[in-house]
C-alpha cells in the first residue's frame, strides 16, 4: 500500500512538471510577440514626427550684415534693413541707392497725409523736414527691383509661419515694429487721412532685420542699434502685430 502511494506521488509529479513545460511551450512565444508589435508600433509612431520636424528648434542665430541708418539716413530704418536682406542674399545694393529708388509720396498734399502703403512719406534724409516712413507694399516692390522671384511680401501672417518659419530655413526677414520694441499706448498712435482712406501711424516707428530667436527672446539687426540685439520675445511679437503684422523676406529659388 505504501509502494503504491509513492509510485502515485512520483507519476503525479511527472505529470505535473510535463503540463508546466507544455503550458510555458504554448504561451511564450505569443507573448513575445505581443511585445514585439508594441515595440513595432512605437517605432511607426515616432518616425513621422522626427522626420516632419513638427517642433521648430529651440533657437537661431544668423549672421546677416549689420548697417546703420545714421547719419545719412535718420529716418531710413526700412530701406536700411532691407539693404542688409538684399546684401545676406548676396545681391550688391547700399542704403542709399534703396533710399533713391523706393517710391517716395508728399508728406501732406490737398489736406491729406501721404500713405506709407504706397511709398516713402516726406523726408528721409532731412529731420528739419517733415517725414515719417513707409510700410510693407512699397518696399517689397523694391525689393523685388533687385530679386524678382525672390523677395516674399508674408505680412498679415502669424509671427510664426512669417518669421520664425524663415529663421528656420536660414533667410532674415525685414519687419516692421517701433523703436522700444513693445507694445505701445493707444495714445501713441494717430489715424491719418489720405486719398486711400484712413491709416493708423506712430512716429515711434521703426523697421529692423530678424535674426534669430531663443525660447524669451527675439534677435535683429538694429539700423539704430547693434548686430543682433535681443528684445523680450513676448513683448517684440506684441509690438509687431501692433503694427499690421508686416514682414519681408527670401524664398529659396530651386
């Protein structure tokens, strides 16, 4: 009786270690390749989003070149900072020639201002003068005097797809803002009559070349100032889309 319990004992365990090798046997191997699709299917995932580069770098710096708009020109920041987008393009062109050949209107005619949408309004080389400055239309039409196919008029776009979008692809990108940079009071501005109808101005205008940027700050080539000048990122969007979102820059020519 003894013998036959432990012969039962002996041929239960022998059963037992061989249902546990089948099991294992079974059941391994569709795990394994449960983990494999997963690790298939990541990989699928994430691919698209390096390839597409959807988030943009966390900085850019060009080195475009720097000129000022003093002395010659105190009221020529825009024809200055599109000299030095032409001259980055490689295009040979000085301030000054820009400040002869941008279209030039009367500061004031018949009881109606000059419109900067559609040329240079009064003196650019005068302050005893009265003068005050043009916007984005005529000086990408001047720009285009140079490079036909290659200057690109993206005003009106978000700062985004209009500024960083080029910094992005190596190309500057001439804007225009006011000379602190941020945004200004209400009272800084004044509504002119022209034969086009109302334009909203400040006399704190100013026109710079976009350089770079970081994660806070936004970098230009100040015609006042210095190469590569850092503002307040924030702040300097601000005062540019206070001033109708205006931006030129380069297209690459395949």
């Amino acid at each position: 009786m003894q013998a036959f319990r432990i012969h039962g004992l002996r041929l239960f365990f022998i059963l037992s270690v061989a249902c546990a090798v089948l099991f294992v046997t079974l059941h391994l191997p569709a795990h394994e390749t449960k983990k494999t699709e997963c690790a298939v299917t990541n990989a699928a995932y994430k691919t698209p989003l390096h390839e597409n580069h959807v988030a943009r770098e966390k900085s850019v710096l060009i080195h475009a070149p720097h000129i000022r708009q003093n002395p010659e020109l105190p009221r020529g920041c825009e024809v200055t900072s599109l000299a030095m987008l032409l001259q980055q393009a490689g295009v040979s062109v000085d301030k000054m020639e820009l400040a002869r050949n941008i279209h030039h209107v009367p500061y004031r005619q018949n009881q109606r201002f000059g419109n900067p949408h559609e040329g240079f309004v009064g003196s650019m080389e005068h302050l005893h003068e009265h003068g005050y400055g043009v916007y984005h239309e005529p000086l990408a039409r001047l720009g285009r005097d140079y490079l036909p196919e290659a200057v690109v008029d993206l005003s009106g776009k978000s700062f985004d797809d209009a500024v960083l979008a080029q910094l992005q692809k190596g190309k500057p990108v001439v804007v225009i803002t006011n000379a602190h940079f941020r945004p200004l009071s209400e009272h800084a501005f004044q509504y002119w009559r022209t034969d086009a109808g109302t334009v909203k101005i400040t006399y704190q205008e100013h026109a710079v070349l976009v350089t770079g940027y970081d994660q806070n700050h936004i970098v230009f080539n100040d015609p006042l100032g210095k190469k590569n000048t850092a503002a307040d990122r924030k702040a300097f969007i601000k005062s540019w889309e206070q001033m109708g979102r205006q931006a030129i820059s380069i297209q690459h020519l395949a």
